[in-house]
DNA sequence: TTTGTCTATCGTAAGAAAACGATAAACTAA
DNA sequence: TTAGTTTATCGTTTTCTTACGATAGACAAA
C-alpha cells in the first residue's frame, strides 16, 4: 500500500503540508524569487533564467498557481504570473500558530 | 529524464526546499506538533497517535531527523525525540531573507 | 491569410516517496 | 538465560513527482 493517507490528519496539517509541498522544489524557490524580486507581473522571460525546459518550467508554474502561491493572468499569446503575497501571509500565519506559539516556553526543556 | 535538477540551482535555494521538503507531509507535521507542545523529549507513544504503522512513522522520524528539524536519542530500548528550534529558526530566516524583505516594496504593484 | 512566437497540455520514462509487513537489533526484566 | 518490549531497517508494492520532447492553441505581425 503506498497511497497517502493523507485523508487522515487535520485540515490544518493538511494545509501547511500543501504549502510546502508547493515549497520543495529549488525551481519553484527560485520562481518564487523572481517573481518577488520584481515590482510588476512578469509575462514570459521565466522560462529563460532557469536550468529546465520550457514545459517542465511551465508546470512548475502550473504547481504554484494550484497551491495560490502565485497569481497568472493571460495577455495576448503570454502569460503573466506574479506573487500572492497574501497566500505567504496565510501560510506563514498557519506556521506560526503550530510552531512559533509554543517555542518560547520549550526552549529549553529538551534533552 | 527524471532525475531532480537540483544541482542546477543555489545552496539557498535547495536548502529551503529541503526544509519545505521536510514540512511537505501530513505525517511529519502532526509529529512535529506533538513534539512542539511538549515539555520534554518525547520517548516511544509517537506512533501511538498517529494512524500508521510503526514502520511507516520510523521512516517519517528519520527524514525529520535528517532534515535537522528534529533531535533524537536513545535510551536504552526506546528512542527519544524532541524538536530542534534552531533548526526552525533558519528555516524561517531564509524564509524571510528571500521573501518578506521584498514584500513591503511591491505589495501593491502586481496586476 | 499565413507565418511566427509564446505557453499549456499530452504522452512518456525514470526516479523518489509513501506505505506496509516481516525481521533484526538493543535493551529490560523476569 | 530467556522472554518481552521497543524501534530501526529491509524488501516490496503502488503512487506521485520530475523531466523531456512533441504538439496544439492563442494571439500578433507580416
């Protein structure tokens, strides 16, 4: 048997799981990263700075825009992506609610 | 060709992609929120709780050990484990350093 | 209309991940 | 010493992920 069980846990860990599940590859870090970098949407360009073929490029793309880390819009024959920083705050309040929380009583009450 | 390309991208980049990696399950969530509201090391119960077989959550204790998120040591037939902070510390500074300094600037700027 | 450009999707292949049972290893306790 | 408890590892199966080339679809420009 190896399907996930996910089904099994909380939606909550279900959620942060998803988030960095989107997270885990260095080509959606470094997608991420131009998209942040810039003060505008990009249309196309992505696809050149990167180590990786167009459709694999294209489906990391595809990757973040399922988990709403970024946003896509269509214009003309381009496509055009930028970041959803909202989704980061979302993402990085979830993490903070399970972990951050409960760190300062515990520092230090570990073998 | 499947082989991860993870070579062609900077240390920066697959490090927070192997912490997100780490946070990337269900499983390994629920294991780090037990080990978070504890006081203490955790030693043996682990698999008690989560609803998989010991097998399974052996192997998801030894990713989240490699991964440097967890500590773990063993006392005489059972093993102990407990969350490495420090380790969520990093994680949330190069989290940090490659997205929420550049959050402010462009909030506003995208389509 | 035809041609060119850009991106998404399809099909496919290889590797990684997730899950389990069975077994081995390490220690305790009888 | 022997039996029991606990956890790690091995072997295996199934599914997911990553990657590519090829192709199709959408639009712009000639």
């Amino acid at each position: 048997m190896a399907i996930a069980k996910t089904e099994e846990f909380t939606a909550k860990e279900q959620n942060l799981a998803s988030f960095a599940k989107a997270l885990s590859h260095p080509a959606r870090i470094a997608i991420l990263k131009i998209l942040a970098e810039q003060n505008a949407c990009i249309c196309g360009k992505i696809v050149e700075v990167l180590p990786l073929a167009q459709s694999t490029v294209s489906q990391h793309l595809k990757e973040l825009k399922n988990a709403g880390l970024i946003d896509g819009t269509v214009d003309g024959p381009k496509s055009c992506y930028c970041i959803n920083w909202k989704a980061f705050e979302k993402f990085n309040a979830e993490f903070n609610s399970l972990f951050s929380a409960l760190k300062i009583q515990n520092e230090k009450a570990c073998c």
